[in-house]
C-alpha cells in the first residue's frame, strides 16, 4: 500500500489516543504553545537548520527585503511549528497560521493573502495537502505577488488582477514526496528536519520542566529522552505523564525510579516502545513465525487500521531496527524476537539485525 492512498483521518484519530504518537492530540496545543521558544537562540536541535534559517533571516534583514519563501519537512512532532513561529519573531512582524486542508478552495487563500501586511508570514502546515485551485493561485501569490480573483461564472467571468504586499510563506509538510514540483521549486529555502538525539531531547526536558515548575532530576530526564522516539513532542507528553505519576503516588520529584515506575504505568517501556507497538512485534513474531506478512493482514491481528500500523508504529520500529519492510510483507528482526524475551526460529523469516537501538 502506498502512503499517498491512505486515508488520513482514521490514522490520525488513532494516533491521538497513542502516548508515543508524534501527531498533536486534541487539547495539546495549548500546552505546546506554553513551551515553544522564542528565537533561534532558544530552539534545541537541528543545528544545520538553524544555521542556514539564520543566514537567511539575517541577509533579509540587512537588505530591507521579506526572506525567501521557507519550506520545512520531516516527520511530526520534530519543531516545524515552532520555527515558523519563530521566522515571524525574529522578522518582528506577524503570522498567520492556517493549513493545507483549510484551503479546499481558491477564494479561502485569496481572503488570506488580501488580509496580509507587508512583511507578514503566512504559515501553511500539513501544504502538501492544499487544494489544487488554491495550489494554482499559490503559484501567482508566491512568486509576483498578486492573484486572479474571478469574478462571475461562464462566458461572462471576468478575471480581476488582485495585488498582495509582499509576504513570506513558510510551509510544513510531513510527506516532502508529495509536494508537486511546481510547488516545490518556488521555495527558496528548504530545511530537513532529523530526529533528536538523547543529548538534545535532555536540553528540551531540561527547559519545559523549568517552565512547568517540575522537579525532574537528570537521571529522570536521561531515562525521558532514551524512551521519547527522537521527537520533543512524545518527550514533553511523556514530561507531563511523569508529572502526574510523581505528584500523585510520590513526593512531587521526578527522580528516575519514579520517572521508571510513571512509565510503565504508561506503557512505555525501556526502548519507548508502547502498548501498540508490542502488540505488532508480538503478532508478528508469535502468530505469523517473524513473517513476512502483509501490513493489512498484521493490523487485522491487533485490532487496528493498516494506516494505525503503517504509520503510527512501523516508523519507529524500523528506525529501531525490530522490523523490516520487504517486498514480500513484513518481517521481524533479531532484535525484535531478544526484544520479546524469544529466541528466532531455527530458520527465520526475518533479517538477523543484532546491533543496539538507534536511540541507546
């Protein structure tokens, strides 16, 4: 299955009761707004990117000129949200947020853009998912600086040239693939974002439990960061799960057999693999011998949606090195089966992948 013919809703609706999903769930994006940096100075991680973001904020500004168009990509969770947030504040001007499947038509940009200062970013999440009429007009807006408004309908339309103050539009998307190349060529800017390491992750703990008022030691913030996937997202969910664990069954400190004991209540265990995605390993080694085995045929044995598996869980197992796509189906490696206390089969189906996680 390719992940372009994948409905989105059911994944993303399973995704927000899952503790180790990437994607925002309902309510969180207060809290995240609480906990964004402000600057570049204060952004943790990604170090390339915010090299180069900061070359290009700074020629703007020395030459009096809105910034090249920014595009960022990479998985959830990792920041885009943030930095486009920032881009506005340290040009000193205004954003407006809105997102790809808001844009279902080309008068929702048109009132967008017509509403823009100058100077101003317009922040696009999830772009790839923009509406081809509104993608079109995107094109015009982006590089001249206008649109064609229609006015009227059949022979008597009349197409009525809208000049737009110049602006900087800032998209996010998770899935740079499928951008189209007329889209894509107009940025001037691209920044992959990469997934943390422990080392970063402990610096985001550090600040959010300093601005949460929580008392997190750092052996508590190690054991954190070693089960959050590489995202600060999961790192400051699972922050505030510990949270609650220490201010209700210890004295209020967050210190590591108590961040230990909060998160296996949680159900994350020591390599961050949570409830579901023990389940896949454990289907796929016990029910299906390590496979191979369809993707459809392994979420009908959790009990999930394919588009839950594909894209909730199988990332991160195989950044972690528990399982392995081929073209025959999927397929558990020897790191899964010593995951599981289990030892492979005298002939195994999987690929012998003995080397560490990723993340120890």
């Amino acid at each position: 299955m390719h992940d372009d013919d994948l409905d989105d809703a059911p994944a993303t609706a399973a995704a927000d009761e899952a503790p180790l999903s990437a994607v925002a769930q309902h309510g969180e994006r207060e809290v995240e707004t609480a906990l964004r940096p402000r600057t570049l100075a204060d952004f943790v991680g990604q170090p390339r990117v915010r090299e180069q973001l900061q070359l290009v904020l700074e020629s703007a500004r020395r030459r009096g000129v809105p910034p090249d168009h920014v595009l960022l990509s990479g998985p959830p969770g990792l920041g885009k949200t943030s930095l486009a947030m920032i881009v506005a504040s340290e040009l000193d001007r205004a954003i407006r947020i809105t997102s790809g499947p808001a844009l279902e038509k080309a008068g929702d940009l048109a009132a967008m853009l017509s509403n823009l200062a100058e100077g101003d970013v317009l922040f696009i999440d999830e772009i790839h998912r923009i509406a081809r009429p509104a993608e079109e007009m995107l094109y015009l807006a982006m590089e001249d600086f206008r649109v064609d408004v229609v006015v009227g309908k059949g022979p008597g339309a009349t197409s009525i040239p809208l000049e737009i103050p110049p602006f900087t539009l800032v998209g996010a998307t998770t899935r740079s693939g499928a951008l189209t190349g007329p889209l894509r060529d107009r940025f001037g800017f691209t920044g992959q974002m990469e997934f943390y390491s422990s080392g970063e992750l402990e610096q985001v703990l550090a600040r959010s439990a300093a601005i949460l008022d929580i008392a997190l030691d750092a052996e508590g913030r190690a054991e954190v960061a070693r089960r959050s996937r590489g995202t600060p997202r999961i790192a400051n969910r699972l922050l505030r799960r510990v949270r609650d664990y220490a201010e209700v069954r210890a004295d209020g400190r967050a210190t590591l057999p108590v961040v230990r004991a909060a998160l296996e209540v949680y159900d994350v265990d020591e390599l961050g693999l949570d409830r579901l995605d023990r389940a896949v390993l454990g289907a796929l080694v016990r029910s299906f011998g390590g496979g191979p085995v369809g993707v459809s045929t392994l979420a009908v044995a959790v009990g999930e949606e394919p588009g839950t598996v594909e894209e909730v869980c199988e990332p991160y197992l195989v950044r972690a090195g528990m399982l392995a796509r081929t073209p025959r189906g999927r397929v558990a490696t020897g790191l899964a089966w010593e995951h599981l206390g289990l030892g492979p089969p005298a002939e195994p189906g999987g690929v012998d992948v003995t080397s560490a996680s990723l993340f120890d």
